[in-house]
C-alpha cells in the first residue's frame, strides 16, 4: 500500500494531511524520513507521524448517516460550504463515505473506517434504493428506458455545471414504483445497481423533467427507516455478519468481481423488483 494511503488508512488523518506531513518530513519508516508519497509500505515496516507509530487497523466499523439537504459529501470544500464532516461528532470526521449524494439530495449515507471497504462497496453492484419526485408526470418513453436502458451521448442536462462527464449509458432499473401523481408531478420509489454522478438526475433530464427532491433509502439491505436527519447509528451485528460475507466473497476476486459476488454473499441484496402500479 502506498505511505499516503496506509496513514490515511490507518489513522485519522486524511489523504491530503498525509501527503502534507510526508513533504513536510514528519513521516519516518524504519526510522528514517520518507518523502516520498507513492512508497510502497512492507508489512514489517514500523511507520510512525510525528513520532508516532501507526499501527494497521484490525477492526472494521461502519455507519449509517442520515444526509440533510445543503451539505456536501466532501472532505473540503474551497468555497467554505458546509460539508457532512462539520456535522458529524469528532470520532467520525475520519471516516470515508462510500459514495456521494449531491448538494441537494439526502438520506442513506453509509461511512467507514477503512477506506479499502468503501472502495468495495462504491465499485459493487449493490442496488440503491431512492424516493424521488419529478415536476413532469410519468410518461411511457420513461418507463421503458427504466425498463430497457438508456445510452445518450450528450447527459448534460441534469449534471453539475462542471461535470466532465459528457455521456452516460444507464443500466435497465432493478425496479421502480409509482407512489404518487398529480398534473405537474411524479412520486417514484425506484432502485438502482449503479452509483454515477447524478444518475438519476440526468436520466430524467433526458425526458425534461428536473428531480426537485431525491432521498436515498437504502443500500442493498441497509435501510434508513426512522434514522432522524443529520444522525447516525452503527451497523448492527446482522449488517456487520453480511458485510463480512461479503468482503470475503471478493477476497479473492479482482475489483471487478464485485459485481457478481453480491449474488453469491449474504450481504446486502435488495428487492425483489418493485411493480409499476
């Protein structure tokens, strides 16, 4: 593992904390001063910050937060916006969250202190469960592209102003419910295996319709119910059992055998398809 990576890994500070005490000499491996960040750390090295031994963690402990609307899923933010790490309590600032949900989306956000088992998690197959509502009503060139797919060459529409990312190929929904509808607007309940940048958003602005509000419910097993916004609770032993069904399925498996790992582990496998109704 790199040296910037294992302190990130294995201590509270962040990657660019790291990288900055390693230019700054406070890092020493086998008590001799390292400044190189991509080092390759042995596992018989003794690493130590400023003195201080870091030692690789053998525990594992993961969150559920409940995301408010108006925060940022970041470490930093350049503007000084309000971020989900001024609202966390101090134990849990070091954390890395597995994914993101915009600005203006809330609910489910799950955060680890391992940042190997976040990567895990964010490169899975994983269904995400979201409650949204479009200001269009729901119209059957949507429903099949949920059904079938969809690829655009232009998803700009629905993206960040400075998103890179051009295009986008969305995957057939695992499922998708209607809960609601009115002349200027749609209630869905819809699930999905993939993580993009904003997703949904820029699906349905393929269609003109803008998500005014996306909360996300779950993922995979791990639900939100009643959690009150802005708090947290641990995982409970069940979720804890599953996620490690879980990474051991993958231990053996290169990243991209994520994807069909979570049919073969008892981790977190969300719905039997939700009906149109």
């Amino acid at each position: 593992m790199r040296l910037n990576k294992y302190i990130s890994h294995n201590s509270k500070y962040s990657r660019r904390d790291s990288d900055s005490l390693i230019e700054a000499g406070e890092v020493t491996v086998n008590k001799k001063v390292v400044k190189e960040f991509g080092y390759m750390v042995e596992s018989d090295d003794q690493v130590t910050v400023k003195g201080r031994p870091i030692k690789p963690k053998t525990e594992l402990t993961v969150i559920v937060y409940n995301k408010p609307k108006g925060v940022l899923v970041t470490k930093k933010d350049d503007r000084e916006r309000t971020t989900i790490y001024h609202k966390l309590p101090g134990k849990f600032r070091h954390f890395t969250s597995v994914g993101r949900l915009d600005y203006a989306s809330e609910g489910l956000l799950l955060l680890t202190d391992s940042p190997s088992v976040a990567e895990a998690l964010m490169q899975s197959a994983l269904p995400r469960t979201y409650n949204i509502k479009i200001d269009k009503p729901l119209t059957q060139e949507m429903v099949t592209a949920m059904q079938e797919g969809l690829i655009l060459d232009d998803a700009r529409a629905g993206a960040h102003s400075k998103s890179k990312i051009t295009s986008m190929e969305f995957a057939p929904f695992e499922g998708f419910e209607l809960r609601a509808e009115g002349p200027h607007y749609t209630k869905l309940r819809v699930t999905i295996s993939e993580g993009k940048n904003r997703e949904l958003r820029r699906f349905f602005a393929h269609f003109d319709a803008q998500v005014v509000d996306l909360k996300r419910v779950a993922y995979g097993d791990i639900e939100l119910n009643n959690l009150p916004t802005n708090k947290t609770r641990f995982f409970s032993r069940r979720e804890y059992d599953d996620l490690h069904k879980f990474l051991k399925s993958i231990s053996k498996k290169p990243i991209e055998g994520i994807v069909s790992a979570k049919k073969e582990s008892g981790v977190p496998q969300r719905p039997k398809k939700p009906q149109q109704k």
